[in-house]
C-alpha cells in the first residue's frame, strides 16, 4: 500500500504538503478504494442510505456563472411546483419506502419563510415518521431557525470553494464566500444535520483550492459531504470549459472517505452523468448515499443544472427499481426505512452514525 494511503488509514489525516502529493501523484487505485470501501464498511456496513428527492422549483435570483438555472440563462424554461404537486411526490416516496424527503430548488424569493413552513408543516403532518431536508441556499439565521422549529431537521449547503478569490472567479458580486460560510455555521449551531461539500473540476481550481476545501471541512465538521464532477452548461459563460474527470472526481470520493470516515458522503448524480456506472464506481470508492428524483417526469429536464443529466424521462418507481439493482450489482443494498439502522461504531459527530441514517 503507498505511503499516503496507509497514513489515511492509520491517522485519518494528511499535511498539506501531502494532499497536494495525493492530488498530484498516480494513487494505486485498487488500493485506495478498497481502503475507503473497508473504512465505509465499519460504520454502515453494505448499507447504502436513500434519500427521495423533490426538485419544487428552478427559478432562482442568483447568476452563479457554472449554473444552469441560473437567473440570467434566458432560455430557461422556468416552473413552481405546488404545494399539492410536492405533497404527492412524498405521497408517492412514502408508498415506495422513502423516509427522508429532500426539497431542493433555486433561491426562489416566492417561496417566503412563511410558504417553507406551511409546506414543511404539512409534509410532517402527512409524514410524521419521516425527516425532511432543505436545500435551497443562503437564508438569514432567523429564516432557518424557522424551518427548523417548523420541521426541517437536516439542510444541505454547498460551499462550493473555501478560496475566496477562486470564490469571486464563479460567483457575481452580490455573494460572498463570508456569507456562504455565516449559513453553514448558523445551521450547525440551531442544531441541523448540515452538509456541504464542493464541484470537482471547477473552472480555475487548482489542487491548492482542494486543500482548501478539506481544511474547510474539517472546521466544519458537516454530518454529509457531497462533492461531484462539474459539469458545463451551453448557457453559461464557462460553456467553453471542460467538465470534471470521473477518475479523479473518485479519487476524490475515497479521500474524503478515508479523512471522514462517519460522514454520509453521496454518489452523485453527476458521476453518473459523465459515465455510464458513475454512481456505482463512486460507491465502490466510498459513498454510501443515492438520491433518487420523485419530481414529476414533466420538470426533471427543467432543472438542468449542467447538461445530459441522467434519469429525467424516469418516473419515480423505475427511478428506485433501476438504482436497487445498480447497487445490488455494486455489492451493496438499499436502506429506506428508519428501522434500518447503520453498523455500531465510534462517531465523532454530533449525533450516533444510527440517527444519521434515519
């Protein structure tokens, strides 16, 4: 086993000098997935957790210059899911096993404080056995402590970069990398199962900005970490620049596996998207989250993030059907009920790896 890779086992830690040698430098990859797969397997076992997604809305008031829905895209053909429509979606997830609903979408300034509680309110009301987690960017203190008391239990929240010049390379004027952060802190601190994470492959990073990112998340400590390939989009101003590259984006994956061993760490969609076992090869490397889409078939292609996205023409039951049998053949199972629960074992976060999952 190389050096660095037996360090991650033993110390679950690198120098930055030495980050910047694993990014650099050719890792035996049998090796390094077969130690993240191992390290995996103490906490949870085979167990891969799912998480129903519901993608309520594409609008959004912010330019971010790698976004596909971004607010000045003017091709985009924009859509509101009601409160019903996004009601009958977790109606739907419940009947196929799904115990945690995440409602993901632009940041829509339709949806007032006041709508995000009544729709938490009422998918707790018509779900009280099930969590519900947010994903719909930077919010003051007040307007997450409100969701929180609502219902809202777990929020995701991509820092996307933790290099404030890298930061200002992707994002306009009117957001900030301190801000970012402030959201990220404010969740913790209410008492939200947070996750962050970052794009491999972003235009302009570097291996340095990487060290950045893992520092970053180690200060923050977040209960999940979604990272994935970036992807380009013909209506962005880096529609010129190239999309992410799955091996290393993998690599990646197992880094983070070895460094947070506890942490819940995605297959992402967009590992999927660049290849044809994307999110099974990201499993094999460390992940143990998938998230299924129960958006009407109607809008998927709507919200188009990046380009040639997977599973948009899917309804919701050949959406789990098809990811059952990909993990199946992955050498692992699917886990959607709360009765489930992960492998004993120490955990330094908040809360036991079990209640993680739930």
């Amino acid at each position: 086993m190389s050096e660095l890779i037996e360090k991650l086992n033993a110390a679950h830690q690198l120098t930055d000098d030495e980050l910047l040698r694993f990014f650099a430098e050719e890792q035996p990859e049998d090796e390094l997935f077969a130690a993240a797969d191992a390290e995996r397997r103490k906490y949870y076992g085979d167990a891969v957790y799912l998480r129903g997604l519901i993608e309520f809305t594409n609008y959004c008031k912010n330019n971010c210059y790698y976004c596909g829905i971004r607010a000045g895209n003017p091709h985009a053909e924009r859509y509101r899911l009601t409160d019903a429509q996004i009601l009958a979606c977790c109606v739907e997830g419940y009947g196929l096993g799904y115990r945690t609903f995440v409602l993901q979408g632009g940041e829509d300034p339709y949806y007032t404080d006041d709508k995000i509680c009544a729709l938490i309110s009422a998918i707790a009301a018509q779900h009280p056995d099930c969590r519900i987690t947010l994903s719909i960017g930077e919010k003051s203190r007040e307007s997450y402590q409100r969701y929180y008391e609502a219902g809202a239990r777990r929020y995701l929240l991509r820092h996307e970069t933790a290099d404030p010049a890298h930061y200002r390379m992707l994002h306009p004027e009117s957001m900030s990398l301190e801000n970012r952060k402030r959201c990220l802190y404010d969740l913790k601190e209410i008492g939200y199962q947070t996750g962050s994470g970052f794009m491999i492959g972003a235009p302009y990073q570097t291996h340095a900005h990487l060290v950045q990112d893992i520092r970053f998340l180690q200060a923050l400590e977040p209960d999940m970490i979604g990272v994935g390939p970036y992807i380009t989009h013909s209506e962005t101003p880096f529609s010129e620049m190239p999309s992410g590259d799955v091996r290393f984006g993998l690599k990646v994956i197992a880094l983070l596996r070895l460094l947070f061993p506890s942490a819940l760490i995605p297959a992402t969609t967009a590992f999927g998207s660049l290849h044809p076992r994307g999110r099974e090869l990201a499993l094999q490397a460390g992940a143990n989250v998938v998230m299924p889409n129960l958006s009407p078939v109607r809008v998927r292609k709507l919200y188009d993030l990046y380009e040639n996205k997977i599973c948009v023409g899917e309804e919701a039951t050949q959406c789990k059907g098809c990811l059952e049998q990909r993990v199946k053949a992955a050498g692992y199972r699917i886990v959607t009920s709360p009765g489930d629960r992960a492998v004993p074992g120490s955990n330094s976060l908040r809360e036991p790896a079990a209640e993680l999952t739930q």
